[in-house]
C-alpha cells in the first residue's frame, strides 16, 4: 500500500504540472508491505492521503476502515 500526503494546503499550492509531478514521484510516497489479514498504518486525523496499492491493483470491491477510539 502507498500513501502521499494531499492536504488541500499542499496540492492548492500547486500548478496543474508541479501536481501532475508531485503523484508520480515515488519518494514523495510512504509504503506498508502487503499483509494478507489487513494493514494496520498510522494517520494523523485532519490530513488528507493519497491511497494506492501499487503493482498488486485492486482485486478487491470493499475496504474497510476502523479508526480506534483514543482513551
């Protein structure tokens, strides 16, 4: 699984061109290997990701996503 930050701060800051750049650069891109039970990846709530899952694409038709509640 692949994530780029795409906060509106970020991306509005960009031309169509610098965007288009931005997405296709792979270091720009954090990762998280492939485990078959799920994935358990850290966010920081009130930013938005980019979300892709690489080379395997996407032989799945639902994702879902628990957000623990904090104590």
């Amino acid at each position: 699984m692949k994530y780029l930050p795409y906060d509106d701060l970020v991306i509005n800051a960009m031309d169509e061109t610098e965007l288009e750049e931005y997405i296709v650069t792979r270091e720009n891109y954090g990762s998280q290997n492939w485990i078959s039970d799920g994935y358990a990846i850290p966010f920081v709530t009130g930013h938005k990701y980019k979300i892709h899952w690489g080379l395997i694409g996407t032989n799945f038709e639902d994702m879902n996503i628990l957000i623990p509640r904090a104590y």
